[in-house]
C-alpha cells in the first residue's frame, strides 16, 4: 500500500536525514551526520514479476531516465538549499552497466552544473561497507530505490536506532511524512514504543510547508529531552539515560520542552536554510531507434545447449541467423562450457543474417519487425515454447541492450 500510495502521488524523492545525537544515544559514530536521498518510485519496486518456466521466477528492474534527472536534481538542489559539501551516488554499474549506467551517467551530467559541491560515485557493495563503517566520510548519498532502502536503515541503526529517524517522501504537487520504521506488533498497545520518528517527520513536514521556525522549535525541544536523559526503552542505557519512560511520557517531556534549545547537541536552524529546491520538467530528446535482433526467451526442459543450438539453426529463419543462446545470462551457444549448470529458461538471440557477430563489439544490421513475427512464427510451428520476447535496439547508433556473459 505505501509503495502503491507513493508512485500514484508522484512522490519521486525520499529524504532520510540520519544524525549522531552522542553522547546522549549509545553510537560508534558520534560525528555522523548523512540524508539518505533515494529515488521512490522506481527499479525492482515497480513490482512486475512473472513466473516463466517450471523452474524460473523474473522480477522487472526499471530506472528510467527522467526518474534519474528527477532524484539526482533533487540531491544537489537539497545540498545546496542546506549547505552540505557532497553528493555521492551509489551504483552497481559494474554489473548493470545499462540500468544502474544509466544512473551514474546522469549523475555525472547534472552533477557537473554544482560546480561548488563535491561529487563521486561508489560502488553499492563497498559504499555500504563503508557507509556501516566510517558514516562520518559521507554527507549527502543518492541511490535507486532498493539500494537506497537498505542503506537508509543502514544508516538509522548505527546511529543508535531505526526507531529515531523520520522520512519525507517529496513530489511536485503533493509530500508525505512518515517513521522511516515498519510496524512493531509484537510492542502494539504496549505504550513502549519511540515516537521519535514520527515527530521527526512532522519536523520535515513543518519545514516543507514553510513553517521552519516552527520545525525548529519542535526539533530542538526534542533534542533537549534527548539531552535530558528521557529515553524509550529502544534507547535507554544505563549510565547515559536518566529515566526509561513510555511513549506518552516522552512526548509529554518534549512539549514540557517547547521553547528550549539542546546544550550540546547541534540546534536546528531550518529557517537558515537557501531558497526552494527547484525540479525542473523534463525534456525528451528526439533519437534515432532501429531494431537489430530480438531475444526470444523459450521453456526448453533439455540440458544440452548444443542439442538446442542446432535445432534453432536448423529451422530456416529468412535473413535472420542465430547468434547465441544464454542460460541464467550466461553464453552457453556457441562455444559453452560443460559445466555450466542450465535451467530450463533459455535466451536466443537473433540478428539479421547480414550482421557481423565477430569481434569485440558486433555490428549489427538493421530488420524489420516483420521479421520478428515470422521467427515467431516458424518456432511455434517447429514445437518451441516461446514465453517471452525482447526487441534489441540501437538509439543513435548505439547499443541499447546487453551483452551476454561471456559474450
């Protein structure tokens, strides 16, 4: 419902800002201070799965490119508004080179009109690593959804818990405020749990509708009841909280605190911020878009991807030919190894008979879509079980899909 509610309000951008409050709340990392900012809408959540084969379930991983622009925009606009020093993007390019690609690509293009704000770019496995292990080396993070919903929680345990943070879910027309934490049933009722993040969401959301002095009352009041020692049982340690109060007690302890600034603890200033985050509308560009093969994925139950090579070959497919066969992503047509383990779900690729396969980078010719039905065709009628199609296309005279591995 929340993923749902999100993407039908255009809500594009979460803004989860994670802050060390030490000594007060137990931390390895008393000088952490870093907004999680990750794109909402998109990448594995736009939840189109699919089961294909016996054996083989999909899942659709979707970045688009005006959702790049959006998300990455909003991250420099938020660093400049705020007066943060760096934006670093989380990627895994290395592997999804067109996907997560497309993401770094935009984020180096925008990134370079912040002339004044530090940039770079990390991988997601290492970033994370060192996000658990020197928080204090980031500052602003932009990531795709899932990446960004890992690390956020991340970033609120660490720091002494997930019970402590609130979100901002941002659109051009309408925003949402929320905990960044998932329900606690099993503490339902039971009067113990942080409304921490939940008041830190309000404070995002009074700022967000241009009331930031008023966030910042409340906000500091709430760092001053941190300060104090009125802690939820989540918090609470010995020798560094004063007193384990309930939920209601403490909230009673922040509103007795309205008005009041942290001693120690870094006071909000909201209302210092710089001007509005500005998101501009997109552009679509014109390109040139010519098809140059297709992926026809079969549900073949046999093992022996040399077997399934030559049949393909052997059917007689008018000006397209064969060009390889993958299992798992993985080339195993022509040229496999044997001890590649294969499911049932197989991905041919064919191209036009005139295209040059050969070589480091192919050269392919362009066909008609035609075409494509008549392999179609030709496979029914020969007794393959066709399950699922992907046209291969060149924008501009570059390759819009990937290789295979091994390729």
């Amino acid at each position: 419902l929340n993923v749902t509610l999100r993407k039908s309000l255009g809500l594009f951008a979460n803004v989860r800002p994670v802050m060390s409050l030490s000594p007060y709340v137990q931390t390895h990392f008393p000088e952490m201070d870093v907004v999680v900012i990750r794109e909402n809408e998109e990448d594995l959540y736009a939840g189109i799965e699919h089961q294909q084969t016996q054996d083989v379930v999909q899942c659709l991983k979707l970045i688009t490119k005006p959702g790049c622009e959006r998300i990455v925009r909003y991250a420099f606009e938020y660093a400049r508004a705020y007066d943060r020093k760096k934006v670093t993007c989380m990627v895994k390019d290395n592997i999804m080179k067109l996907t997560d690609g497309l993401f770094h690509k935009v984020f180096d293009e925008i990134g370079s009109e912040y002339e004044n704000i530090e940039r770079d770019v990390q991988i997601i496995d290492i970033a994370s690593a060192r996000l658990a292990t020197r928080p204090e080396d980031y500052d602003v993070i932009v990531t795709s959804n899932l990446y960004g919903d890992i690390i956020s929680d991340v970033a609120a345990e660490i720091v002494g818990s997930v019970g402590l943070a609130g979100s901002a879910n941002i659109g051009t027309e309408v925003a949402m405020f929320e905990a960044i934490h998932g329900s606690a049933p099993d503490i339902a009722g039971l009067n113990l749990a942080n409304p921490s993040g939940l008041i830190n969401a309000a404070v995002m959301m009074l700022a967000h509708i241009g009331q930031q002095d008023v966030a910042d009352k409340v906000k500091n009041a709430w760092l001053a009841t941190i300060e104090h020692g009125y802690h939820t049982k989540d918090i609470f340690t010995l020798g560094r909280s004063s007193k384990k109060v309930s939920t209601d007690s403490f909230a009673d302890q922040v509103i007795e605190r309205l008005g009041s600034q942290p001693e120690n603890l870094k006071k909000s200033a909201m209302g210092k911020g710089k001007g509005r985050i500005n998101i501009p509308e997109f552009v679509r560009e014109p390109v040139e878009k010519k098809l140059v093969g297709v992926d026809v994925f079969l549900d073949w139950s046999g093992n022996n991807a040399n077997k399934l090579g030559e049949a393909l070959d052997a059917i007689g497919i008018f000006n397209m030919k064969l060009k390889m066969i993958t299992n798992r992503g993985v080339k195993v047509y022509p040229n496999g190894l044997p001890e590649t383990f294969c499911t049932d779900h197989w991905r041919c690729r064919f191209v036009s008979s005139k295209a040059l396969v050969k070589g480091d980078e192919p050269i392919y010719r362009e066909i008609d879509f035609e075409q494509v039905v008549a392999l179609l065709s030709k496979l029914n009628s020969s007794g393959f079980d066709v399950i699922k199609t992907e046209n291969l296309y060149e924008f501009d005279g570059k390759r819009g899909f990937s290789l295979g591995q091994g390729e």
